[in-house]
C-alpha cells in the first residue's frame, strides 16, 4: 500500500509550524507500518493532547484523541478489550511525562504491549513554549525567563526501570533509523517505547536561540552517536541512540488469558 | 431457569447487575466503602472471560473503560468521592464523545478525605455538573438491594440507549447493608444491546450522525469502519471542527438527547401519594427512614406519602410538580445541606411549602430524626 492510503489526505496540509520535527515522525511512522504491511482496521492509535497527539488525526486508521497525559490508560482499555489490535500511542514529552508520568511507568510495569512514541520536543508546544520535564537544566522557557531550574528525566533510563521491555532512542535527522527502531517496536510483543527527539523551532528554537528547524536537526547529528560508539567515550556528552533494550517477558494480556484459564478452573 | 436467592451487601447487588447487564469490562481504584465492586469483580468477570483490571489511579481507571467501550464492551468502574473528583475530565470526554458507561459512586462524606466510612448524600450536584462546561447526564440511585440491582440494570441499558454515561449514585449505608436479594433467571429483565451501524465495508460511516429517533448506531473500534474519537467539538465523522454551526448544533445535540427525554428517563417509586397530606421525597438510604415514618404513620391515619427519587438526573421536575401539586407540606429527606431540597423547591408551584430534613454528621438519618423535624414543619412544636 502506498504512503497515502494510510493518511487522511483531505486534512493536508497539516496544521504544524513550517520546520516542525513532529511531520517527519508522521511520514517515518507511516513508512515503518507499510513496511510491516499491516492492515489499517487492525491499528488504533491512540493520543493525548498536543502539537504532537494532532497525529492521529491525520492517519487512517481507528483514531482516539483524548485528553493531556491519559493516552495510554485509555490505549490500556482498548488494548486489554481487544488484544489482537496494534495499539500505537504517541505522546508529546509533556503529555507523555508531566501529565501523564504516572501512567507511562505503570504500563510500562505492566508490559502490556503497545507502542508509546514519546515525540521529545523539550518544550510545551500547544501552548506557546513552557518548560516540560524534558526541556533540561538551563534551558529557557516562556514559564522560565531566568533560565529553568528543573531537572530533565532521562526517557531511557526511565522507560528501562519501570519494566519497558523494548527501549529505543532516535531523531528526527536519523529517518532511517527511525523507521528501522519503529518497525522492531511495532512488532515487539510488550511494552516498547521509542523517544524521538524532534524539534519545535518557533519555540524551543527561538527561546534558546537553537536556529530554525534545519539547524536544529544538525544539531542532532552533532549532538548523538550510536549506543557504545567510540564517539561516545570520547565525549560522554553525546546523547547516544539505538536500542537499549529488546527482551521477551510476559505480556499483561497474554497473563490475562491465564488468568480466565484459571478462573473458569475454578 | 430459578431465579436465585442470595444475601448480599448492596455493593454485591449492584455486581450482580452489572453482570445480569453484560458488563465485560471493569477498571478501578480502591476506595472505601466501594472496594467490595472491584473485589468482587476481579473474581466473577474472569470467570465469564470478562476482563477486570486495577489501574494506578481513578483518571486512568475511568480512561480505560472509555477506551474499551469503544471496542464494544460493556464496562464500568466504581469509586467515592475522592476517586469521583479525580474522574471528572474523562467523565466530560465520554459525554462529549458519547460513549457508553457506568460510573457507580459509593459516596461517603466529603468534602475532601472527608468521612470515609460513614455515610453521605453529598455529591448529587457533582454528579450533575462536577466535569466542566455545558452539558446533560444521567445519575440514578436506589433504597433497596433488589432496587439496587434494578437501577444497575437499567443504568447499562439507558447508557447504550443514548450513548451516554450513567452515574449510580448509591451510598454508604445501601452499600454495605446485608439483605435479600432475589436475582432473577437471564431474560426476565430485557437488555438492550448497543445498536451497531448497518454501513457495510466501504460505504461512509457517520458515527455521529443521528438517527431520526436521535439514536447514534456505533461501530467497534477493530472492526471494518475506521474513525475518529475527540473530545473537541466534532463533525459527524468525528473530526474536530470550529465551525460554530457544528459546535453550537454539537452542545445542543448533547444536552437535548437528556433533557427531552426526563420523563422517559425517569424512575420513581410512590408510596400513599393520592390522599397525602404531607409527601416526603427522598432518595438511597434516606428513602428507607422515610418510608418507615410514612407506614408507621399511616396505621394511626396520617396522612403522609413517599415519593422516592430513582433518577436524580435530568431530574424529573414535572413529575415532582404533579406529584406534590395537593400536598400541604413537603419534606425533602437526605443526607446533604439540601441539594435536591433545592430542585424540589425550583420544581414545585409552591416553594414555601418545602422543607428540608437532613443530617450531616456521618451518622444514618433514622425515622426519629425525621419525626423530630415532621413535627416542627407541622406546627406541632419542638
Ligand atoms: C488537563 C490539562 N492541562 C493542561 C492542558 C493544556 N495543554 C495542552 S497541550 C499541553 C502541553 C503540550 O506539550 P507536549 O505534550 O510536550 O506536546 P507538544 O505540543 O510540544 O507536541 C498543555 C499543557 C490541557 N489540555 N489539559
Ligand atoms: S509549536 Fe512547535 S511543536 Fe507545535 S507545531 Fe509549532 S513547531 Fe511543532
């Protein structure tokens, strides 16, 4: 099937700013699922609230919008309902872990298998450029005019200790690749996460001087390497991508069949 | 097949309705005095391959039936006060999206952590606008465990009917309460199923395009019509939309699909009404003290009446009106500061002849307490 079959044409162009990194995780995620040559009635994407969780509306498959930060509670129902369905969730990186931390980690913990795309722009895009838990130490803000005092959460490291069984890490300049992580997260049975870092230059951009959306997506070839690449030891700085982990344990609605098993036993 | 007869707390009658109703899926939170519902589910839904999960909070417990009702399921969660607060967004999102649900709330008193083991009628007007915005909803209660069972029956039916959620309002005392209940044979209570589109593959679906009769036909989520679900203002594809023609004729259509139908939605239950003199209007475990005041009464020839509230929303003004046109007094009993006192009052010809007996310190509100305030509303001193 063609790239367009899988959109909805009749809303193009799509709403996001000219530069915006959150199209190019639209086309790549697209790519990866004709690749996989999965059926649109199978698919559910589920989103939240955002520049980023406008997604679903623009892929033709069974779209639910939500609300800020319960994308994945309400991926869960649908998910533990109808297990066979691919269940797709991409998140911004306030939606995914301000809002809604808590229940990134209990579905990572639970493993229940769908794939959570955090779309990690650093800042809070919808609503006009505040700090989100990923815009990091020194950063600026319109919430941060003195510089921002948080720290960032590393998405990795926290996806791997709350129980994800799949962890990967890509860019929005490294469109192969993204593609590549997204293809083994789709079909990976459990709770995969994939953080794309993906830039939003009318704010995050312009509030920390980082250039338009061209010069942002250079800085991410500078910025990262390959997970352990010598690059790596050389400058421990550099944000390192790939995937981190990929391990098979039980998955939630496969325990929840033994679980019926064992109720209907007794 | 027997009916059978079993002796429950009025949590396991509300249980057994759901699963009477074909509940397929529950999510939920603990929190006292509701935790009975979820326990007693996560044993019995496996049972039926039924799907029972305890999720990290009450946002994500409401947020996951919404998400597996799309899918075709029958579901339902159940919390108090405190779990109620935190439900209100998604609450909102299933109105707006129209989704089928049960939303039962146990209440205890509140505000806040409030009084959690002791009873409460407080959240009678969060249940009707505790989620932002404009909007209409349905929230039913019940006295008594077979009533209990009823109304839990019926809340899954009046959800698919009109795609909307439905709010059980039970209380403390009516949930943990042990009686009879007689849980009649599958088929004596007719269920009414989700009406799922007729649109074969290919044609264009509208799932929020109303029928004449203002039914919306569904399609699951999975199956051969792909479309979308928002909680913004939406066009009949469900795609958002500004368009203030779309909007206004959205909010219109929400608030309408309730709101003419308050008799129809309406259940009640009436007690001596045609002669009474003084009619008391009471609802959940309230209603019990006032029915005991009403019957003793009776036998000495006074010359009272009940009528007991089933559906608290849209709440059945005319009803009420009629009900009450010939009454001298009457005496709105529950277990708040008087919030359905004063929809009573907004109902009636007359709102001087209201009156209000209530209790708000934790403890049941008994027939002595009743009598007490019947005495002074009468004229017949302190
Ligand atoms: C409960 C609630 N709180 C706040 C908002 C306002 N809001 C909408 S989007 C958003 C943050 C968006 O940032 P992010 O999730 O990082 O996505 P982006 O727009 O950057 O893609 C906020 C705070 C909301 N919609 N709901
Ligand atoms: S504000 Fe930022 S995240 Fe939102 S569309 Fe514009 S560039 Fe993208």
């Amino acid at each position: 099937m063609a790239i367009k079959d899988y959109i909805r044409e009749r809303f193009f162009p799509h709403m996001w700013c000219p530069g915006c990194g959150h199209g190019i995780i639209l086309n790549n995620l697209l790519r990866a699922i004709e690749n996989l040559g999965l059926k649109k009635n199978n698919i559910v994407m589920v989103s939240g609230i955002g520049c980023s969780a406008r997604i679903s509306g623009y892929v033709d498959f069974h779209t639910l919008h939500t609300i800020h930060g319960r994308a994945l509670a309400f991926a869960t129902g649908v998910k533990m309902s109808r297990p066979e369905l691919n269940l797709i969730v991409p998140m911004g990186d306030g939606d995914a872990l301000a809002i809604g931390g808590n229940h990134f980690i209990h579905a990572a913990r639970r493993n229940i298998n769908m794939t959570a795309i955090v779309m990690n722009n650093r800042i809070y895009g919808m609503t006009g450029g505040q700090y989100s838990p990923l815009s990091g130490y020194g950063t600026s803000a319109t919430t941060a005019p003195y510089t921002n005092i948080d720290h960032d959460f590393d998405v990795v490291q926290l996806s791997v200790a709350a129980g994800a069984t799949f962890v990967g890490r890509t860019t929005t300049y490294h469109v192969q690749q993204m593609v590549d992580i997204l293809q083994k997260a789709i079909t990976h049975h459990g709770f995969s996460v994939v953080e794309i870092l993906t830039q939003c230059p009318t704010y995050f951009g312009r509030k920390n001087n980082a250039g338009d959306g061209v010069e942002m997506m250079k800085l991410y070839k500078d910025n990262t390497t390959s997970i352990g690449s010598k690059k790596k030891q050389e400058n421990p700085d550099l944000i390192e991508r790939g995937i981190f982990v990929q391990k098979e344990l039980p998955e939630y609605c496969d325990e929840y069949k033994n679980i019926i098993a064992r109720a209907k036993g007794k | 097949m027997e009916k059978s007869v079993k002796f429950v707390q009025g949590n396991e009658a509300c249980v057994e309705g759901a699963l009477y109703a074909g509940l397929d899926f529950f999510a939920g939170y603990p929190i006292t005095p509701s935790t009975e519902i979820a326990e007693s589910l996560s044993f019995r839904l496996p049972k039926k391959g039924g799907k029972f999960i305890q999720m990290e909070d009450e946002i994500s417990s409401m947020c996951a039936i919404i998400g597996a009702s799309l899918t075709g399921s029958k579901v339902m969660t159940a919390t108090s006060g405190p779990g109620f607060s935190l439900m209100q967004e998604s609450l909102g999102y299933a109105v707006m999206a129209e989704i089928p649900c049960v939303i039962v709330n146990v209440q205890r008193g509140g505000p806040s952590t409030g009084i959690p083991t002791h009873i409460s009628q407080g959240d009678v007007m969060q249940a009707r606008w505790g989620t932002h915005g404009d909007h209409s909803i349905v929230a039913m209660t019940a006295s008594t465990h077979q009533d209990v069972f009823d109304i839990t029956v019926d809340a899954f039916n009046i959800s698919e009917t009109y795609r909307t959620p439905v709010i059980l309002l039970l209380d403390e005392v009516v949930g943990h309460l042990r009686e009879r209940l007689d849980v009649p044979p599958p088929g004596d209570i007719p269920l009414i199923e989700r009406l799922r589109t007729s649109c074969s593959e290919g044609i264009d679906y509208h799932p929020y395009l109303p029928r004449e009769d203002g039914r919306l036909p569904m399609s699951d989520f999975g199956g051969v019509h792909r479309f979308n679900v928002t909680g913004l203002y939406h066009d009949m594809w469900g795609f958002p939309s500004d368009n203030p023609g779309v909007v206004q004729g959205l909010i219109r259509h929400l608030v309408d699909k309730i709101q003419n139908n308050v008799n129809l939605l309406a259940r009640y239950k009436e007690y001596h009404l045609e002669d009474a003199e003084c009619i008391m209007v009471s609802y959940g475990a309230s209603a019990r003290s006032a029915l005991h005041v009403v019957e003793s009464r009776r036998v000495r020839g006074e010359k009272l009446g009940l009528l007991e509230l089933q559906t608290l929303w849209p709440f059945p003004e005319q009803i009420v009106r009629e009900k009450c046109r010939n009454a001298k007094h009457i005496l709105v009993v529950e277990m708040n500061t008087g919030q359905v006192m004063e929809m009573v009052k907004s109902s009636v010809d007359d709102p001087g002849k209201v009156f209000l007996a209530n209790k708000v310190d934790g403890i049941f509100i008994s027939p002595t307490d009743i009598r007490n305030i019947l005495r002074v509303v009468q004229g017949k001193g302190v």
